[in-house]
C-alpha cells in the first residue's frame, strides 16, 4: 500500500471533479479525508475519512460505486464517526448502520433482528431479539463482526450480545404441539395412512393423494404375502419406532437391497424402507425358496408393509427391524387430472447442487406421464442437463425450453485484492428462458462468461 496523502483535506477538495449525486456529496461534504491508500499490484484504493455526524451504510456503497467508476479500480471507503455524546447513543444514531452490517454477512440475519431493541450498558452492546435466534447470530459471529466494526469506524471497544427473548413454558409448549400437527398434516399429504386400515375390505383410492390396499385374509395363497404370514396390525411411522418398540408394523417405499450368502446356507436378505418421515433397515433370513418369492416381489420403488422386532443390529451398528412378515402395498400413482395442462417454467434437476436431486431424465418421463406438452430445465447456473434432457424429451415426445436461473449482482463491490466482492453483495434471482436457437446461443454465451469472469467457487 502507498500513502498518497500525508494530512487531512477536505473531501470536496479531493472528489471534487467525481461525478455523483448532489445528495450523496452533501452527506459527505463535512468529511476529511485523512488517509488515501493505493495498491499497485491489485489496483485497489482504500480512503479513510473523519465525518462528524453517521452516514447510512448505503450512502457508503453509493460512495464507493462512484468511486470505482471513476479510478477504475476497487475502492474501500472506511470512514470514522464522531459522537460527542457518550455510548448509549450509539444504538439510536446507528441502528440501521448495525443491522446492514449484520445482514452483510448473511442476509438471513437481518430477519433475525426485526423489531430487536439495541441498549448500550457500560462497555457492552445487548441486543435484545424479539425470536430466539442468538446461537444462529453467534454461530455466524455477528457479535465479532459488528465489535470490529465499532471499533473501525467509531473507535471505541464495546463487546456486543445477543439476548434471546425470555421463555414461556405455556407459549413454547404451545409452539411445539403446533409444529408437530403441521408436520403430520404434511406427512398425511405425501404418505396417507387410511382410517380403516387392518380392516377386512379394500380402501378406495384418491385421485389426489396414494392410497394404498392391503389383502390380510389370513391365507399363505394370498398374492400380497412376500414373506411369513398376513397380519393387520396398524402401522406406525417409521420416526417413531425406537429400540424400545419391540414387535412393530411399519410402511414404506424399499430404495436400496442388498443380500448376503451366509455359512449356514441361508441368505441374508435387507432392504432399505422410507416413509418418508425417516428410513429403516429391513433384514431377514430367507431359505432358496423364501428368497426367490422376496426377489420376485422387493425391488427399489415398490411399496411393502413389514412387521417385525425393532432391535439394535451389532453388525451395522444401527437400529433395524428384524422381519417377521412382509406384504405388498398397491399404490394408485397421483397423476395430474387437469383438462388444460400446465407447463412448469421453472424446473431443477440434480445438477442444481444442494436444491434438487432428481434426474433430468425422470423430470421429462413424470412430465410427459402427466401429459404435459413441454417443460423448461433451469438448473442454477448451469446447462449440463441439456443433453440428457434433449434425449429424454426426444423419446417421450414433449418439448423442452431450454432455460437456466440466474444471479444479478444488486451493485458493484471489491475486495481488498480488488476483485468483486461477491459474498458481501446482494444478490437477485431470475429466469431466463430460451425463445429461439438464438437465444440458446446467447444462454450458452452468458453462462460461459458469468464462469469465466464473474462466478465465484
């Protein structure tokens, strides 16, 4: 860094030929500049300035896009307040500068601080929430961030608390009863557990959610019978079965197998059960012809109904559930009974890291079952899904748009080498969606470029 001023001046002599807003200079027209850093390598400028009255955080960032336009180079501007009053007027002047910073890091946090009260006692900054979020802020170390910026610009050492809201019993147990209901009324919306099951008869199928049917007639004929004898015990969900629920009926869709030759001869047979609350192991030990029926009948996807002893498995050192019967579930599949189709817009395949795991190729067939005459595949910033869509989409019959979900920077910021300071901007999302073949061309150049150029990793 090179010091390129050595006293004080006043900012209208130093910017005065900067092109920017009349009220953006007039909020720093009191300002002296004390300090004018310049590195050479990473062509980045860092201004210090005294201003005698707290300027808002965007007023600063205002103050450094203009900056940047016109050295044409990152700029940092810190500047350093002055309050002659003592330190419990800090919150009041500074509270939105405190929650911009906050919410700088992350902007989540700025949630977490909505209608929260800011109090100065002594040395120490609380900060009372109206939510329960202090382990959320002090995991993020907000309290360390906004005592370094204290300090920065106001020079003065004021360590910062976050104070949770204090705790009603009536209100938190409340809380959790209303939680737990949300959750089985979303749980019922995905896996539906008829009133009348272990009931002799059939239920009768929704067209809007999977239902299920269960022949228990008590014969070993019986097609629905894969493993053992029929039983109609209820089922419970599959979070609730513990080391202490002994014999125990659960039901699920099977999304793993594994079998195993064991020295006795038999086979040890398992199989992986969700219901989508949580998933459990499922073993059993199958003679040849035991385990030719469960071949035939367990396959990854398929519905069954299993009652058996839940217990502690010394091998996979994990709770499993050692089958006494299992039988067969039909599943009537939801279908989309709509007379005018819709056509999704927006749409992620497992190439959107951590928002999707579905593969392009089931997304098109689900589509295409549902009858929908197109579908559009916007991954977050990313193309590679186009191929396979393109394959899938040419057996099936449906169009594909060819899209992709887009950041927008809100403004320009750089870090201390300089470079765009992504992490600390606003971003926005948008979708952007192919018209044409030129248009893809241009999708093709713009996310090769945002890679090249701008996309952090």
């Amino acid at each position: 860094m090179h010091n390129t001023t050595d006293k004080k001046r006043a900012f209208s002599d130093v910017f005065g030929e900067v092109t920017m807003d009349g009220k953006l200079f007039d909020a720093f027209r009191e300002a002296l500049v004390t300090q004018f850093l310049y590195n050479k390598i990473s062509k980045h400028v860092e201004i210090h300035m005294e201003l005698p009255e707290v300027v808002q955080m965007n007023r600063i960032y205002s103050l450094e896009k203009a900056l940047c336009s016109h050295f044409n180079a990152g700029v940092k501007v810190i500047p350093c307040f002055s309050i002659k009053n003592d330190n419990k007027d800090i919150p009041k002047i500074c509270r939105e500068n405190f929650i911009e910073v906050i919410a700088g890091k992350s902007a989540h946090f700025r949630y977490l601080l909505e209608n929260a009260i800011f109090e100065v006692e002594d040395q120490k900054l609380n900060i009372h929430l109206k939510t329960g979020g202090s382990m959320i802020l002090q995991s993020g170390n907000c309290n360390k961030v906004l005592e370094d910026y204290i300090l920065t610009y106001f020079r003065k050492e004021i360590k910062v608390c976050f104070i949770d809201p204090p705790l009603d019993e009536k209100e938190r147990e409340r809380y959790f009863k209303e939680k737990s209901s949300i959750e089985q009324k979303a749980i019922k919306k995905i896996v539906c557990y008829p009133a009348g099951e272990g009931r002799k008869g059939r239920s009768r199928a929704s067209v809007n959610t999977a239902s299920y049917r269960v022949n228990g007639k008590g014969k070993s004929t019986d097609p629905d019978i894969v493993y053992g004898k029929p039983f109609n015990e209820e089922t419970v969900p599959i979070s609730e079965v513990s080391i202490d629920s002994g014999r125990v009926a659960v039901k699920g869709k099977v999304i793993y197998i594994e079998t195993r030759l064991l020295n006795s001869g038999k086979t040890l047979f398992c199989f992986d059960l969700t219901d989508l609350t949580h998933s459990i192991t499922v073993k059993c030990f199958a003679s040849e012809k035991q385990l030719a029926a469960l071949t035939d009948n367990v396959k990854e996807g398929e519905w069954l109904r299993v009652l058996g002893d839940a217990q502690f498995d010394a091998f996979s050192r994990e709770l499993a559930l050692m089958a006494k019967s299992i039988m067969k579930i039909h599943v009537i599949e939801k279908m989309d009974n709509a007379e005018e189709k819709r056509v999704e817009l927006h749409l992620h395949t497992q190439m959107s890291q951590m928002d999707a795991v579905t593969t392009v190729k089931d997304l098109i067939e689900r589509a295409a079952k549902w009858g929908h005459p197109a579908v559009a595949i916007t991954d977050h910033g990313v193309v590679q899904a186009y191929p396979d869509a393109y394959e899938a989409a040419k057996k099936k019959g449906i169009k594909i748009i060819y899209g992709v979900e887009i950041y927008l920077l809100g403004e320009d910021r750089f870090d201390e080498k300089g470079k765009t300071d992504y992490k600390n901007i606003d971003t926005y999302h948008a979708i952007l969606l192919a018209r044409n073949l030129i248009g893809l061309k241009n999708l093709y150049r713009l996310i090769s470029e945002s890679h090249m150029e701008y996309f952090y990793k």
